[in-house]
C-alpha cells in the first residue's frame, strides 16, 4: 500500500513513516523542505502556492495529514496565531479540494486536537461532545471542517483528535523528565484539571487503524483510554525518575512565563477515546507508568 504523509519530519510523522515502512508499505513524505525521513527522499510541496504534487495522488491509497505549525513554541502574539491556524487550515483545504475532485486518494486521516474540546473541567468529553471556545479549539474547528469537506467527493475522512503524545525523543518527555530530575516538575496550576496523555506508539497506532478500517470515519480521540489529573502524571514522572515531584507552579507563573500559551498545560481535557474502544483498539501503553519507563531515557 502507498501512503503519503503531511508533516512527515515531525514527531508523529517520523514514527508513522517507520511503522509504515517496517509493515511493508511505501510511504510519500511530503515536506516544504528537501531532506529525507528513514532514509526515503521528501517530495517538496507547499501547500500555500502549489495544489497536491502528482506523488501524493499516483497510486496513493491513503493520505495522513500531519502539516502544521508547533504550538508549543514561542509566545502566542498575533504573527503565531496566524502560522499556527493557517499551516493548518491551508494544508488540509488543499488537500481536501484535491481528492473532492476525485485525483487519487479514497482515504484521508487529518490531525486536530484534544484542544478542540476546549477547558471544560470534569465533563467527560467522547467524540460528540461539541467544541469549546478558545483560539485551539477555533483553530482545531477550521481545521477538521477543512478535511472533512473532502467528504463531499466520497472521501473517506477520519480526524486524529491527538492528546499529549509521550515520546522519547520529542515533544513534552525530554523537557519534562529533566524538570522532573531536578525535582521541579510537581502540579501545574493546582494539578486538577485532567492530562489526554497518549503514548507515541499509540499515536501510530490508530492512525493505522483509520488508514486500514473502513469503520473509522469522522473524529476520534488519539489518547490513552483513560485521562489523568495533572496531579498524578506529575507523581507518575517523578516516579518514573525516582524523584518526588512536589514543587508546584501556580497559574500565574505558567500565565507570566508562557502567555496565551499557559492552556496548553492548564487547559482539562476529560476525554474519552470512545471510538477506538467500540473498535476494540488495544493500547500498546495504557498505563502511564510503563509508557513513562519505556520512553524515558
């Protein structure tokens, strides 16, 4: 099977491409920049000026839609909001108008987020629940109603609602478990408001899922099967580094030291990964504990 892939030399695309091509199958990255992912040459493409390159429509069964700006670096001033909305939103009205038209592809699985659920406290959120408010969950809209209109050409579209991926060698572990070494990663902000953590290889996992299940369509949550208070996925890192994890930061600071982008971390997400349980996915990390001691190094 061919597969082509937004954002394959991120984080999720990386361990996506390895999986693919570990099964067998040939992957198409994707990428503004020359380079190559597991030793297989990008084809350039930049969604802002040029339509979907004839390599990600030629014989591809499936596209994952992984395109889009870091939200987790630097301060969220107007230029940022902007390039994390519109790396988004651009890619995926691209490629959704691309496949609408019937060029290639049947199946596309596009990322979103956990954010789309917005801050809502205790409430249990499955994939029904509506958006919240908030500039993720704005973003997180547009996003997932950009690859959904894919659908209108008989597209199958699956949406990627990704929590807090745990990986060795990205995103919040490496920061977090030298926080945590030093004894400083203790409750953010009162530490109740619930974690979406999700382990990298279960990340991979239902995205795979979504490419080979015909079952899968619409939204899904990409996370482990049960959410966390922050409370205990600090105590879950300090164990995991045998340090306690008791310094706490309150709001303000995380407020004053990140800006707008303080959500990231105080924002609770109770979600529930309802669709992948009524498709009877298996977590290769549902415990927190053996993700913690398998991607902390």
């Amino acid at each position: 099977m061919r597969v082509a892939i937004t954002g394959a030399t991120g984080l999720v695309g990386h361990h996506l491409t390895r999986a693919l091509l570990d099964r067998g199958d040939e992957v198409v990255p994707l990428s503004r920049s020359n380079g190559d992912v597991h030793c297989v040459p990008t084809v350039a493409w930049d969604p802002v000026f040029d339509d979907l390159p004839a390599a990600a429509i030629d014989g591809v069964h499936a596209i994952v839609n992984l395109a889009g700006a870091s939200v987790a670096e630097g301060r969220w001033n107007r230029e940022q909001k902007k390039l994390i909305r519109d790396s988004r939103v651009i890619t995926a009205t691209r490629i959704a108008d691309s496949l609408a038209a019937g060029d290639g592809p049947r199946v596309l699985v596009s990322g979103s987020a956990t954010g789309y659920y917005g801050n809502r406290d205790d409430e249990l959120l499955p994939e029904s629940a509506g958006p919240g408010q908030g500039f993720l969950s704005d973003v997180a809209v547009a996003w997932e109603a950009a690859a959904m209109s894919a659908a209108r050409g008989g597209v199958r579209v699956a949406i990627s609602r990704t929590g807090m991926v745990f990986a060795e060698d990205g995103g919040v572990i490496p920061r977090l478990a030298k926080l945590a070494r030093a004894g400083m990663a203790g409750p953010l902000a009162g530490g109740r408001q619930w974690v979406p953590w999700v382990d990298i290889a279960d990340v991979v996992g239902m995205i795979l899922r979504a490419v080979d299940d015909d079952g899968w369509e619409g939204p899904f949550n990409n996370v482990a099967p049960e959410p966390m208070r922050q409370a205990e996925v600090a105590k879950a890192f300090g164990r995991a580094v045998g340090r306690p994890a008791v310094v706490p930061t309150p709001a303000l600071a995380l407020k004053m030291t990140l800006g707008d982008a303080a959500v990231l971390v105080t924002d609770s997400h109770r979600t529930d990964p309802l669709v992948a349980r009524s498709h009877d996915y298996g977590w290769a990390y549902g415990d927190i504990d053996a993700s913690l001691a398998a991607r902390i190094t």
